[in-house]
C-alpha cells in the first residue's frame, strides 16, 4: 500500500510538471464554452485482494469535463458502475463511485490523437451479493484513481480510449483495487 501511494504521489508530481504551462494544456475540446458530456464503456479487470473472488467484469461511466480558466488543467467529474462476477461463488460484486480528477493534455505536434493523463479522488461504494437472497454486504470508502487515454476527434464529437488504476481504502480486509479499460464518446 505504501509503495502505491508512494507511485501515484511521484506521478501526481510528474503530472504537475507537464501542465505547467497553461497554454500547452488547453485542447481544441476545452476550448469549447460550456460543459463537455461524455458516456464509456468497457471492461474491467479486478485485480489484488478483489481479484482473487472477482472474475473480469464490465464498467459504464458518465462523464462531465470543464475547463475553469482560473486553474491551468480541465477538471473532469465521473460516475461508474463497475460489475464483476464471483470466482469460486454464486454471486457478484459491483461498485458505484463519484470522483473529480484534474486533466493533464499532452501537447503534440499532430492534430489527430491527444493523448492525456487523469488522476484524482472518488467516493466509491463496493457490494457483494451472494445468490442465496441476502442483502448485499456494502460499504462505502475513499479511493484514488490514475491513468490515461488518448483521445481521437471526430466530426461534431470526440471519442476517447482510456485506462484508470482505482485502488479503494477499505481497510486491511476490505481494500478494493481495479482496472477498467473503455471506449467513450465526448459531444
């Protein structure tokens, strides 16, 4: 657990470094006015203590992307659904989760594929149910996240490839750890 605080915190510090200069950061879709909406979709890939009775998964997510001028990197609120089913029982197990992440765009030379990291905190909500008719076992807990994408502009809308590491503070036994990869659309 160290180490990977230790990890997110160097690249969160990387990370600063590439955006210092505000004007690199700004993309053609940030400088669009208003809010820029976003739907994905994708697999999900438990891994740590969460792989070992989860099988691969799915995940959905809802977007919403801002570019406040007063800060030198777009801001970027999520909501996901992640699903996985169970390994070695009659079950599933999900997690719900709200997380505001701040934006890093690569600068390149070529029009075509904008490459960009994100990281950031979230909420998350983690369930296991059993198929015998209980009531979910559920707890809520803080999380972080990290990764990257590339985006790819379309005619009237973006659509993006992205993978985030989530790694969610549930305590000893209840840590929760995964990997979505999903495709999206940005309008």
């Amino acid at each position: 657990m160290k180490g990977i605080l230790t990890a997110v915190a160097g690249l969160t510090l990387g990370m600063l470094v590439v955006a210092a200069p505000a004007d690199a950061q700004r993309s053609t879709t940030q400088t669009r006015t208003g809010p820029v909406f976003g739907v994905a979709a994708g697999l999900s890939q438990p891994t740590g203590d969460l792989g070992d009775f989860a099988d691969l998964g799915f995940n959905v997510t809802g977007t919403l992307d801002i570019a406040p001028q007063a800060i030198p990197f777009p801001l970027r609120f999520d909501v996901m659904f992640n699903r996985w089913g169970g390994d070695g029982f009659d079950g599933s197990v999900r997690s719900l989760a709200a997380m505001a992440n701040a934006v890093f765009n690569i600068p390149t030379q070529s029009g075509g594929l904008n490459p960009y990291l994100l990281g950031g905190l979230g909420i998350y909500n983690n369930a296991v149910s059993v198929d015998e008719g209980d009531d979910p076992d559920s707890e809520t807990d803080l999380g972080i996240n990290l990764g990257g994408g590339f985006r790819f502009p379309l005619s009237g809308f973006d659509t993006y490839v992205e993978a985030r590491y989530h790694n969610v503070f549930g305590g000893d036994e209840n840590d929760a750890s995964f990997l979505p990869i999903v495709f999206g659309f940005r309008f």
